[in-house]
C-alpha cells in the first residue's frame, strides 16, 4: 500500500508549482552504440533530437517493467496533442532472449510510438552506467528464471541528452511526469 | 415454546457461522501483457477475518504451466528484486495487498496470450481456508 500510496496520491499533492517532480541530476552520458527495434541505429546523437524517456527491463518480466510501461503509457496519455515532443525508450538488460521482433511486439503493445533498443551486453551497460541504473550480472530470463534484478526508475534526458531527471519507484506518478515533460519541452 | 426458540436462533447462528469465510478475495486481476511475453502477474487484496491466522499456500489455474507466489523488493538504490516465497502470511483481522512493485502471483508459461477484459479462472489455496476460486479480469 506504501507504493501505491506514494505514486498516486501523496507525491502529487507535495508538489511545488515551480519545482520538478522528478529528481533533478545533471549528469552527462557516454556516448554509446544501440539499435533500436527497427533496426536504426540509436547514439548520443539520436537522443537529441527529443526529449526523451529511457527505461530499462526484459520482456520475461511479470511485475516491474509491464507496471513501468504502463506508467508511461498512461504518461503519453496526460501528454495529449503534446505526446510528440517525447520519445520513450525500453532498453533491455536482456539481449539475447530479446531480440528485435519480440521487443517490437513487446514496447508498442503499451504505445505505438515506445521503441524498444538492444545491443551489445557492454554497449548496455555503458548507457546503463551514465544514467546510475543498476542491474547484477546475471544470466538471461530464460523459461526457468523470471527474477532479474534491475534498477525501478524511469529517466528524463534533456534535448542536450544530458539526465536531467530521476523518477524512482516513489515519484511515478503520471500526471506529475506529464507536467514535468510540458516544463522541459516548452 | 421459548426452547424452540432458543434452538431454533442457536440453529441459524451456528449455520451462518458455517457459512461465513473468513477469507475474502477483493478485486483480483490480471495485468495485460503483449502476447510476445510468456509471464504476467495477478493482484488482489484478500482479508482475513477470521480468528486465527491462515497462509497463502499455493495458486493453481489452468492459464499457465506454473503460478507462484512472489514478492518484489527495491532497495536503497531502487533495484527491483523478486523473490518466491513458499507462502504469503494472512494474519487474523488483516488485509493483505498484493500489488504492482509487491507481493505478486507470478504466472509462468503462459498457454495462450492474456486478452484485456477475458476472466482468468485461478484457484488460490488457503493453508486453513482450503481453496478459494476467483474470476481475475485482464486489465
């Protein structure tokens, strides 16, 4: 009930006008090499063309990472007319058993616009590093193993690709997200 | 007359009390996931309100190949884990909330994708309550 209650409720009525919902950072990414679920290529370039939303998880995941598409999901929905101005991004921690085709399926069941991105375990880790997500080394979400463990947070990046706001599992409320986005892109 | 009374009203309370399941199964349901993924996750509260206390031992549906009982934690760095447990405790006169980012009911192998709006027939085995049956809607 903790979580719940601090998503929806409680965090939105702290919010200050002029503060950000989100946590506010700073930090400057390497530059790294993915590809997105279409196969087009996704750097540090790329990110600046939109603000952008990145998340990280595996399509084998039953609680956390469906729970954050949905969060974003309904985050594009407060958006309206304004959705266009963001892009989502899934970046699997899982490449092997998430290929492209299945992180197609996977990331525009929640919204047609998300796109899901793959690469390198090293290439991963690197973008994983800039943004302070963390995920233990361990092996893929096999039909066994359900139970990888990874950072629960939804980041904001600049149009200068920079992080420039943390949502952890206590500030996920959509509405605020939305608000937040409208102050960073306008 | 006031003996046939008497046992007729001890009859009924003694019949209700029967009839009454300390257990209750509040808004169980499924979360939607794309057919490309074999696992989803089931939510619910259930209260007990009996007096004595009773476990969550085991969850059976005819949905999945398996159906485990799970919590997730996120620690200090918000690293989400998930852990199976043998059993989810339901202390007397408790509500317990199995919720996104918490205890959970973790469907594996999926027979067939989840459809929003289809009802998921799942049976949840009490320790003391025997099984229940619930009708988990798709959201």
């Amino acid at each position: 009930m903790g979580l719940f209650y601090n998503v929806f409720f409680k965090s939105i009525h702290a919010q200050n006008e002029d503060a950000y919902y989100g946590i506010e950072d700073g930090n400057e990414l390497l530059n790294f090499s993915l590809t997105d679920h279409n196969g087009s290529d996704v750097n540090l370039s790329r990110l600046k063309e939109k603000v952008t939303l990145v998340t990280f998880g595996y399509i084998n995941c039953p609680d956390i990472c469906p729970m954050t598409l949905s969060i974003l999901k309904h985050t594009m929905n407060e958006l309206g007319s304004e959705e266009d101005k963001i892009q989502v991004f899934f970046i699997t921690i899982d490449p092997e058993n998430d290929t492209p085709q299945r992180l197609k399926e996977y990331t525009t069941f929640f919204h047609p616009s998300f796109l899901g991105l793959t690469g390198s375990s090293e290439e991963i880790e690197k973008i994983a590093e800039s943004l302070k997500s963390h995920y233990p080394d361990e092996d893929g979400a096999t039909e066994k193993n359900h139970l990888m463990s990874h950072t629960f947070s939804i980041y904001l990046l600049d149009k200068e690709a920079r992080l420039f706001l943390t949502y952890p599992p206590s500030r996920l409320n959509p509405r605020a997200i939305a608000k937040d986005i409208r102050k960073v892109v306008n | 007359m006031c003996n046939v009374v008497a046992g007729l009203l001890f009859l009924v309370l003694a019949l209700g009390a029967l009839g009454a399941e300390p257990i209750r199964v509040v808004n169980p349901w499924v979360r939607a996931v794309p057919p490309v993924s074999s696992v989803t996750a089931v939510y619910m509260v259930i209260e007990n309100t009996g007096d004595t206390n009773d476990k969550l031992i085991g969850v059976r549906t005819a949905a999945s190949k398996y159906s485990d009982i799970h919590t997730t934690t996120i620690d200090q760095h918000n690293v989400a884990s998930m852990l199976k447990v043998e059993y989810l405790p339901l202390p007397s006169g408790k509500i317990v909330e199995l919720i996104p980012g918490g205890a959970h009911i973790m469907l594996r192998e999926l027979y067939r994708p989840v459809k929003i709006g289809e009802k998921i027939e799942i049976d949840l085995i009490f320790e003391k309550s025997g099984t229940i049956r619930v009708q988990a809607e798709v959201r």
